[in-house]
C-alpha cells in the first residue's frame, strides 16, 4: 500500500502527530439539492436540545420587553467568570460590541491599529467613520505580528485590536506574548481582544485575556453564543470589561437583543455536555480534514477554531465558483492571500461532500495548467 493509500485509509496525521481513530472522509458523491454550507464559521449542529427547550418556552415571553433576561444573562456570565454584571455588556452578537468600540474613541479622531487579514467587523467600521487604520501583516507563519503592531502604536492611537484565534487563519497568539502586549499597550490604548472561537482551542498553554479585566487593565474581551453555542441566527454576544467602559459602551448600543435568543444562550452556557461534544466532533472532523489535505499535498495552517486555512494552488475567484458547482460553498477572499481558502468544519456528511469535490476542482486546476 503506498503512502497516499494509508493516509486515505487511516487518517494519519501530518508530521508525526498520531493516527486518528476515525477514517479519513470518504469519496462520496454531493447529496441532490443539498449544499455544504462551509463558509461562515457556524456550528452545524445548531443549538443544543437543552436551548431549543429553552427558546421555545421562552416563546411565551415574546410580548414583553428584555431587561430581566438580559440581566439574567449578565449575571451568569459575569458569576462564570469571576467578574461582577457591570463588567459585562450584551449586544447583538459580538459584531455589536465590535462595531461600538471604536465609537468610544471619538469616530473620526480615533487611530486603531489591527493585523491584516483578520476578522473585519471592527476594522470595516472604523474605517466607514472616518478613523484611522493601521493595518499590520501578519508574518510568516500568518501569526499577529506583535511586535511591528506594537512599533506602530503611538500617543495618537486609541485602540488596538487583536482576534485570538484569529479569523480567517485560526492561529493563536502565545498567551504570555499576547499578555505582555496587552498589559503594556492598555496603559496608554484601549484593547480589544475577540476571542470568538475560545472555546475552540486545544492549546493547553491558551489563556483567555479576561484575566487582564480582572486584574483592572484596559482591555476588552469579546465572546459569542453563535459559534460553539450554536445560536448564530439569534444574534447574541457579550463585551466583558472595566465598569466605566462598559458603561459607555452601553450608553453608545442603539437596539436590545431578543428574548428567545436570551433564554437560549442562558441555557446553552450552562450545558457543558453539549459544549464538549461540539468540540470533540469539530477536531476530530479538522483531524480527518489535516489528513486529506495531506494527501492532496495542500500547504494549510493548524488551526485553534472551527476552520482551516489552506492553500489551493489557483486563484481563490476560481476555485470557489468550481465548488460551489459542486454543491460546496467555501468562504470569500481574505486578501493578500489569493490562493488560500477558508472552509468551515461541517457535519461528517458535509465533510465527505467537501472531501469528493476537493480533488474534481485541483484536478481541473491541474489539467488547465499543464495545457499552457
């Protein structure tokens, strides 16, 4: 049996890490009508049956308005973490809390400096009030490059943001690295810390940044209920940070998030069951995916998310148009990487759709190359 033949067959890992019990996804053909939805980072799984108990009953409070279920769920956030409600801001989806930060800066006046590429929501808004961006590369390991973001702050700047793990490459920032920086910056800039895939990690040296708001620095963690949780569509999330912050924050949110969504995510955070099942089926799902990559011998990044990076030898304009023909929607560009694509880990079924379309696309790749 060759190599390429025992990868397929056993699911090896790459670069001596071990075998995995499960195989790698079969060839199978696309189910008729049916997409692979692989481009948005949701969990497939939806909300846990605890939660989906939980929003229906809550149905019977759709009349009212949400100050009691937000403060419930203020409150049991806060308790989970140490902290009080008044350091906790709730929003519609962590993309609220994001898209409010830079109004605490002063619009137009603020200076935020971001890597790039990274998850937009925050970047896109400053940028559409006028702030000013300093947009750093990431480096070659598609890493936050700490230190050229620290060389790029200055007096003049009023919030540094950092989304760990990163989107779209799924890396994550050494957790004494990312502390030193952040306890040395918010001494002069807000900080802005998005750890929407937190729960994801696997890295046992990972520590949340929500220690920094216990211990009174400048810093701003951001968390969500539409990834692990499930609950994209209900559209809650949280900022966790200093009391005066979250405060302004607050004042500065224009809308309240719903109640079914509430009494959802109250149910979902308590169900650590269902939470762990999530990420047991998501690595092993990167595992099998690691190992197909493999075989196709595709450059991708480790990733401590929900997704994988990888690079696709053709133009990524190309390749997601020829998979999406085959029943697979992938993500959209994240420039300057123009041959790199990012796809979401799926059910095992959407996986193998993925896993029949992968090769059909590189192929035709290859062949149109070999004919010039």
């Amino acid at each position: 049996m060759n190599r390429r033949n025992w990868l397929m067959s056993t699911g090896a890992l790459m670069a001596g890490h071990v075998l995995t019990s499960r195989p790698v996804f079969s060839s199978v053909s696309p189910r008729p009508g049916k997409e692979a939805r692989l481009q948005s980072n949701e969990n497939p799984y939806g909300p846990s049956p605890i939660a989906r108990q939980a929003m229906t009953d809550a149905i019977d409070e759709g009349n009212l308005y949400t100050p009691i279920p937000t403060e419930d769920f203020r409150r049991q956030i806060a308790e989970s973490i140490g902290l009080t409600p008044d350091h906790i801001a709730v929003g519609a989806g962590s993309a609220e809390i994001l898209k409010v930060a830079p109004l605490l800066c002063g619009m137009e006046k603020a200076e935020i400096v971001a890597a790039h590429p990274t998850f937009e929501a925050l970047v896109d808004y400053a940028r559409n009030i006028g702030a000013k961006l300093q947009l750093v590369p990431l480096d070659s390991f598609m890493r936050h490059d700490l230190a050229e973001m620290h060389r790029r702050t200055s007096s003049s700047t009023t919030l540094v943001f950092i989304c760990n793990p990163n989107n779209p490459t799924g890396t994550l920032v050494k957790s004494g690295e990312l502390q030193s920086f952040c306890e040395d910056v918010s001494r002069h800039s807000l900080v802005f810390v998005d750890e929407a895939y937190h729960e994801y990690v696997e890295d046992p040296d990972y520590r949340s940044m929500v220690l920094l708001v216990q211990k009174g620095h400048n810093v701003i963690v951001s968390r969500t209920a539409s990834k692990i949780h499930g609950l994209a569509g209900m559209r809650i999330g949280f900022g966790i940070g200093q009391p005066d912050t979250i405060r302004k924050l607050r004042r500065l949110m224009t809308g309240s998030v719903n109640v079914v969504g509430l009494r959802g995510a109250l149910a979902s955070y308590r169900d650590k069951e269902f939470q762990d099942s999530c990420r047991r089926k998501c690595n092993e799902g990167k595992r099998s995916l690691y190992a197909l990559l493999d075989a196709q011998k595709l450059k991708y990044v480790r990733s401590e998310a929900n997704f994988v990076f990888f690079q696709t030898r053709q133009s990524i304009e190309n390749f997601r148009p020829a998979m999406r023909e085959r029943g697979v929607i992938v993500a959209r560009p994240f420039p300057p990487y123009g041959d790199w694509c990012r796809v979401s880990i799926g059910t095992e079924d959407e996986m193998q759709q993925f896993a029949a379309a992968l090769p059909a696309v590189l192929g035709v790749s290859e062949k149109t190359e070999k004919a010039y």
